[in-house]
C-alpha cells in the first residue's frame, strides 16, 4: 500500500486544531480508489476533506481477492490529522506533515 500523507490545512495547522476524517471508497482491481466512489462519512472540521479525497486519489492499495482474482472491495477508513509527529516522522515546513492514516 502506498498512502500519500493527506496535506495539513494551513490554517488548522496555525490554529493548532486536530481532527479525524471517516472515508468510504472503493479500491479496483487495480489497486486504486475509483475517484467517483470516495465518500466523506464525518468530518471534524471541513478543511480536512480535499486534503484527504486528493491523498486517496494518489493512494495504492492491495485489491481485495477472491478465489486468487483480484476484485472490488468497498473500504472504510479513518485518517486522524494530528500535530503530534510520531516518532521516526518528519514534519515538512509546508504543512504536508503530522497525519497518520494507521488505524
């Protein structure tokens, strides 16, 4: 899977606000989120869902399999903007930093 970290909105990031994101979408057989399905469940804060639509737009994920053949599967998915940077992280000046996608 390859995730591109969701940019922190600006002002947020300057305001100091946390959030959480709850997304629906589904990956192809490809791997990748069909754009048209990705859906915004809740949103703490409105700033919060270009960055993610646009982050799982780039993303790769591992299809779904059935019976070895690479299928559709509808997914769930929460992304928390936070501004404490997990260790190993770095937090780029530009705000794109300080987002973990892991459940």
């Amino acid at each position: 899977m390859s995730f591109p970290r969701p940019a922190y909105p600006k002002m947020l990031l300057e305001a100091g606000v946390e959030g959480q994101v709850l997304t629906s979408f589904i990956v192809g057989t490809d791997g990748r989120a069909e754009l048209g399905s990705i859906q915004i469940l809740q949103a703490s804060h409105g700033a919060f869902e270009a960055p993610v639509r646009n982050a799982i737009g780039g993303a790769v994920f591992r299809p779904g399999r059935l019976n070895g053949e690479a299928v559709r599967v509808q997914v769930q998915m929460p992304i928390r903007f936070t501004l404490q940077v997990p260790p190993g992280f770095e937090v780029p000046r530009d705000g794109a930093g300080g987002v973990d996608g892991r459940r």
